[in-house]
C-alpha cells in the first residue's frame, strides 16, 4: 500500500504543530537555489554556462532552419518534379528533419547534464557552509525553503543572505 505524500504531509505538519513548544530551539532557512545563483563563483559558472549554452543554441537553430527549407523545397517542387526527383527531395527532408530533432536532443540532454553538474558542485560547497555556520551561530536545524511554499517567515530565521556572504568569503571567485 502506498501512502500519498499529501496524507505523510499533513501528518508531518500536525506534529510539528502539536509539538511546537517542545521544539524551542534556534531555527533557520535557506533558499539554497537563490544562494547558488546569488554567489560570485555561481554567477561565473553560470555566465560559462550561458556562453556555451549560446554558440550551441546558435548551431541548433542553424540545423533547424536547413531542415525548414529543405520541407519548404518539398512544398515547392511538389507539383513541377517528377515523382523519383520528389522522393529524392522527401527523403532529404526526412533526413534533415532528423538531424534537427538530432541536434536539439542533444543540445538538451548537454545542457541539463552540464547545468546538474554545476550546481552540485556549487550545493556540495553550499551545504558545507551553511553546516558551519549552523554550528558557528547555534542553530538547532536549518531548512532549505522555496519562496513559493511559504506563507510567512520572520526575516531573522532567514539566512540566505549570511550564507551568500560567508560563501563569497570563503570561497572567493577566481576565474
């Protein structure tokens, strides 16, 4: 039997309020995807990322619109080849066609491996320091939050900004 992650959810979520008193200690948040993005080092690895990203859209588009014009001859020549000269000009299309989706997939697949390697290799770094910060300021847990699933939070419980510092601090960007 599989239980929902709405019904585990919801349990979590009464405990925590039923045990709110019994959890007095230091608490603290992270927006760990705005820390990363926010981040000297980040904001280099991802301007690479962009550049690389750009020059390689650029060739992508460049395969798609040969495929384009070699659908557009087709459309064209339809009605004034003969039929062994349409197929010849069909299948290239085909063919081309092919080479687009091709590329496209690839240039995907590159750029979601590239984009995950980067930002582990920028969470690994990010997890130490908000680990040592914690244990510097005495927090008893921190969490890492998405803007989006939270109603209120009181900015003192919100450290991003302490741990975009002490990550620039402690990892300076060197190119």
């Amino acid at each position: 039997m599989r239980i929902s992650r709405k019904v585990i959810g919801g349990v979590v979520a009464s405990l925590l309020l039923a045990a709110g008193p019994a959890l007095a200690g230091k608490v603290g948040f992270v927006e760990v995807e705005r820390a990363v993005t926010t981040v000297k080092e980040g904001q280099r690895a991802l301007k690479k990322l962009e550049g690389w990203a750009r020059s390689e859209r650029h060739e992508v588009t460049r395969i798609q619109l040969e495929a384009q014009k070699a659908m557009d001859r087709v459309k064209k020549e339809a009605s004034v080849v003969d039929e062994a000269t349409l197929k010849k000009l069909r299948d290239q299309a085909i063919e081309a066609q092919r080479r687009a989706q091709d590329a496209t997939r690839n240039f995907n697949r590159d750029l979601e491996e590239r984009q995950t390697k980067v930002m582990a290799e920028l969470a690994q770094k990010m997890k130490k320091v908000v680990e040592e910060y914690a244990r510097a300021n005495d927090f008893d847990v921190v969490f890492v939050f998405k803007p989006a699933t939270v109603i209120y939070m009181k900015d003192s419980i919100d450290l991003t900004d302490a741990i975009i510092r002490e990550y620039d601090r402690r990892f300076p960007d060197t190119p």
